[in-house]
C-alpha cells in the first residue's frame, strides 16, 4: 500500500494562542493538520482533524497517531505547543501546581513524541519534531520567578539536542523554538504592560512571530538541534 503524499503536521495545544497559529501556517504550507487539545471543536476545514484529550494522558497520543494515519495516512511533523506557566516564589509551588505542569510539560512531551518519531521512522522518509520552550530557560528573571518552566522547558530544550544527534543520520531532525513574552489567551490583557517591559524591545510577541519561526524551521533541511529564540532579545541581556 502506498503511503500519501500530502504532509501531514501534528499540532498539540491547538485550540488557541500559538497553537491555533500554527495550524492556520502549516495548512498554508499545504499540509493536513491533526489539532490536539483538551477544549478543541471540530475544525470546518477538511485538512484539519481535530482530536479532544489531554496530552498528559498516554491514550490522547496513541488516538492522535492513530487518528492521523488513519485519515490522512501519515505523520510528518509533530509540534509540541500543549504547556502549562505557572510562575510563583519557588515555595509557594505546591503538589498539586507540580504535578499539573509536570504532567503537561513533560509527560505530554514524552508521550506523543516517542510515537510519534516511530511512525516517522516506520514509514520512512524522515521527519521533524518542534517544541515550544521559554526564553526564561536561558535567561532568569527576578521578576518573573517561574523554577517549574524552568525545570520541565529547560529538560525539554535538552531532549530537542539528544534527540537531534540520535536520530540526525535518519532524516528525523529536532528543534525548539524558545520564546518571549506571547500575546496569548494564557496572559490576561491587565498583565501585557508588564509582560511588554520584560522584553528588550519594549512590546509583547504576537503567536505569529512563534508560528513563523517554527514554519522557517520546517524549511530549513540542515538545521537541526537548533534552540531559535524568538524573544525580543530577552534571552541575549537586558
């Protein structure tokens, strides 16, 4: 049986924000979409498939693989978008805020990702795996103390790099895009002044400054292992 030939892009977090960006420029790039999220509804457009779970959840992967292959025969890219911010004094964290970015950050990461790049390597023909970081991964921030981003985006910036060399020699290539400030439904619009200071050039980004790093990204075939920070220049100094 032949395989499709159309492309095929697996988004998670993609009901809004960054998410919903992301899929808007891979389906202008021509590729059908899987959107995954907790609160997705069913998309009009006939390339994009949306799938409802939770990424922290085992089964939401396996049914967003399957789901993919099933309608559209194939899974080319997958970007992990589906995070969780919480940022408070490192001892106000509590179980329940570690467990709840924990299992969204990393296990939703380790989850899809692992089936993900074995449906890639099964139907031959490389692939590409990007993830959604922080800039705050590089550059702490007094103002913004935040050790849970910290802890989960900095294991996951690691992962994109041992990711990259293990499969660099079988066409799967691995990157992250790490970014600033975002104009998103997670940052209510009273907090955007002081979310717009915290970035050198003085304003917020907009989900598609993200989409159009992670779409550069795609396109770029001997780029691999690549953290591309798309901050306003928070992640070189203040």
């Amino acid at each position: 049986m032949s395989i499709p030939q159309q492309k095929v892009a697996l988004v998670t977090g993609a009901s809004q924000g960054i998410g919903a960006a992301l899929v808007d420029a891979y389906r202008k790039l021509g590729y059908a979409v899987v959107a995954v999220s907790r609160g997705i509804t069913p998309s009009g457009d006939p390339g994009v498939l949306t799938v409802q779970g939770d990424v922290a959840d085992p089964a939401t992967a396996e049914r967003a693989i399957s789901t993919a292959v099933e309608r559209f025969g194939r899974v080319d890219t997958l970007v992990n978008n589906a995070g969780i911010f919480v940022a408070k004094p490192f001892t106000d964290y509590t179980l329940d805020d570690y467990s709840a970015v924990t299992r969204v950050n990393l296990d939703g990461f380790f989850h899809v990702t692992r089936l993900a790049i074995a449906r890639m390597l099964a139907q031959g023909g490389g692939g590409h795996v990007v993830t959604i970081t922080t800039s705050l991964v590089d550059n702490a921030d007094s103002r913004v103390p935040s050790v849970l981003a910290s802890l989960t985006k900095g294991g996951l910036q690691s992962a994109t790099k041992s990711l990259a060399i293990e499969y660099a020699t079988r066409g799967i290539r691995v990157n992250a895009v790490s970014p600033g400030s975002i104009k998103t439904p997670m940052h209510p619009e009273e907090t955007h002044a002081a979310l717009a200071a915290l970035q050198p050039v003085g304003r917020m980004g907009e989900p598609g400054d993200v989409a159009d790093a992670v779409v550069y990204l795609e396109t770029a075939p001997f780029v691999t292992g690549e953290i591309l920070h798309v901050d306003g220049g928070m992640s070189a100094g203040h």
